[in-house]
C-alpha cells in the first residue's frame, strides 16, 4: 500500500495578486502529478483544499481538472474540510466534488445528543480511512470532546486518521496562542495520523502535519520550502513541490526617513539577480518621521521587476513610527484573536458554556461575501441558512 498526504493547499488564495493566485493551483498539479507517477494508491489531503467554501469559477474550473486526473488514474483521493473550506450549511464546493465522485469526504460525524460516531471509508487497497474536519475557531475540539473512541480503536486493520487541527503540546512557537487539540483526544490505535490547519511541517509525537502546500502570506513565503508526503509500507518520505526560489533583502529603519528607506532597499535591490525568483522587502525598526506606508512600494517592486523577479511582496510588518506604536498592541493581534478576545468579553461563558461559540459561529456566518455569479437573493438565502443552523433554529 502507498499513498501521498498533504494539506492546506488553498486554492483560490492571493486573490490580489494573480502571479500567486495561479501558482497555488499549480502547486497543487504538481502534488498531484507526483502521487500519479508514484503510482500512489490514494491521496490524503487534511483539510483546507481551497481557501474559502465557495472558491471562485477559474479556481472550481481547475481543481475539477486536475482532480479528474486523479480519477481517470484510479487513484481516490480522501479528504476533510478545513477552516477554510468547512461550511456549516454544508455549501461548499468539496461537497460539489465529492457528488461529481472526485474525492471522498471521510469526515462525516454523526452525531447524537451526547456523542460523536465516526465510520470508516475503507479503500480498495484495505486501507480504513476516517477523520474530523475542521471549524473557524477551533470549534472542531467539541467534536473531540464528544467522540466515541473505542469502536474506532478497537478496529483491526491500516487505519488512518484525519484532521485539521493543531495538537496543543506540538504547537511552534510563533503559534502557541492558536486554539488546539491535547494529544491525549486523538483516538489511539492509528497507523497515520494526517493532519493539517497548522502551516509548518512537524512530525513530532507521529502526527504528520507535512506544511502549507503554498505559502498563504508573506511571512510563510520566507521560509518557503514545501513538500508531500509519500507513505509506503509504514516509511514516510518528504518530496519536494517547492515552485520557484525566494530572495529576501531587508533593512534596518531604525531613526530613518521613509525615503531613505525606500532609497536603500532600491539599492539594494540593484545588486541582485532574480531571474524567475520571487522577492521579498522587509524593513523593521522605528521610523525618525513619517509613516510605513510613506515607503513607496511600487518603486522597490519595479526595481525588482527590471531585475527578473516574476514578483514582489513586502513585510513591512515590523516597522513602525512613532505615532504608530501607541496603537500597537491592538494592530498585532490576528483577526482571530481579535475576534476571540470580543467573544471572551461579551460571553457569559458560565451561564451558557456554549455561548462563545456560537458567537465565534456568528461572526464567521456573517463574514461571507456574495459569490462572483451568485445572485443577491441566492446569496441572502445562503447566510440565511447558515446563520439557522448557528442559532439551531
Ligand atoms: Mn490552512
């Protein structure tokens, strides 16, 4: 038995820059096209396929292509939600797929006034598939909570577990404010643990978390260095899908004008060669006057451009003016911790334990937006609908 494991491939991100939109597509091929010519039983992918439930029509166009191959190969592919593709109406695209007969999703908890049940998907090579998918906010963990372990311990056979949660005891370091699961929930008595949500490769403690297929951000495409999993006969072997190189120039702001800043990093710039490489800009310290956004980025970007980058990024995160420190503290936090903190204050948490999150529900019911195509009343009707089942009306 063989099989390929990746996760967070997020197709459909960088809406705004379309050099990455299409990269993170192609990534995906890619990972695709090695599971084929590693003559790969199945495919596990664990979780966030695509970058939001309903990703837009040239991203569904491609992903139905390209899963297509996996089909027309014989190769299954196995997958569930993640926090980004999860829908609480169900209204997602993996299900589309999953009824065009192109994946699986072996995610699919039954659940009871007091408990989950999983089912095995079990697969043509005896391979017994099963996982939980994941929910903004974590909300995933009450599912941990409630899940009826010992059947699914108890079953003979390869068994593997998918999910898309971050494990508490594995978290890295610049993440350890992320909600997550302890080891101690996950059932026992898997031979893989695939895992995905968290974007940094781990394998500690046997849990697989193999890496954001294609950075997200800017900061993740420092240390871009993606690859898959291949899994045979119990031995797990890293293959690269890494697509392009990076380069990264920085410069220390401290006590600098935001023109000398922009001058220096231009130079910089200039002594280097960037054919088909991706560039990134970064600048820390406290600016003398001015503000960050007084650097002008279009100037740095077409410096790069003229010198063969096929892109340029900025992460002028780190940098800051005077005025702009006082409102630090609120500006650094995630929207998710953002969120997180507005739930905490407003929720009577003890009298209604499930009142922060169904709150957290809420506001990520209402952040959708109205699908290229889709009509205003389709769309009304779809928060709608969502927003009932939050509520549990
Ligand atoms: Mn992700």
């Amino acid at each position: 038995m063989k099989f390929a494991h990746f996760s967070d491939v997020h197709l459909g991100s960088w809406s705004s820059s379309p050099e990455l939109r299409s990269m993170a597509v192609l990534a995906f091929e890619k990972a695709v096209d090695i599971s084929l010519s590693e003559k790969a039983d199945f495919i596990v992918i664990s979780g966030d396929l695509f970058d939001t439930p309903m990703p837009a029509y040239d991203i569904l166009a491609a992903s139905a292509r390209i899963l297509k191959k996996c089909h027309d190969a014989g190769v299954r592919v196995y997958v569930v939600p993640g926090s980004h593709d999860y829908s609480p109406s169900d209204k997602t695209f993996i299900t589309v797929m999953e009824n065009a007969g192109l994946l699986t999703n072996v995610a699919k908890p039954e659940e009871t006034e007091t408990s989950i049940k999983l089912h095995f998907t079990e697969d043509a090579s005896g391979a017994k598939i099963t996982g939980i998918m994941g929910k903004a906010g974590a909300l995933e963990r009450d599912y941990f909570r409630r899940l009826e372990r010992e059947e699914l311990e108890k079953q003979q056979g390869f068994k593997i577990f998918v999910f898309h949660s971050a494990i508490e005891e594995f978290r890295p370091k610049h993440l350890k404010d992320m909600a997550a699961v302890p080891l101690g929930m996950l059932p026992k008595n898997f031979d893989y643990y695939a895992a995905g949500h968290v974007h940094v490769p781990s394998e500690e403690g046997g849990i697989i978390f193999p890496g954001v297929l294609f950075p997200t951000e800017v900061p993740e495409m420092e240390s871009y260095d993606s690859a898959i999993r291949i899994v045979e006969d119990g031995k797990i072997r890293r293959v690269s899908v890494k697509l392009f190189e990076v380069e990264t120039i920085s410069t220390n702001a401290d006590a600098k004008n935001p023109s000398d800043v922009e001058k220096e990093l231009i130079a910089g710039v200039q002594q280097l060669e960037l054919n088909g490489k991706l560039l990134i800009v970064k600048a820390s310290g406290i600016l003398n006057a001015g503000n960050p956004s007084d650097i002008s980025f279009a100037a740095i970007k077409e410096a790069g451009i003229r010198k063969g980058a096929f892109s340029v990024k900025k992460n002028f995160m780190g940098i800051s003016s005077r005025e702009y420190e006082q409102n630090k503290e609120s500006s650094s936090l995630s929207i998710e911790a953002i969120e997180d903190k507005v739930a905490e204050e407003f929720c009577v948490t003890k009298t209604f334990p499930k009142e922060k999150e169904m709150a957290r529900n809420v506001m990520y019911s209402l952040n959708d937006e109205k699908q290229e195509g889709e009509t205003v009343h389709a769309f009304e009707e779809r928060v709608r609908e969502n927003m009932k089942r939050v509520l549990g009306l």
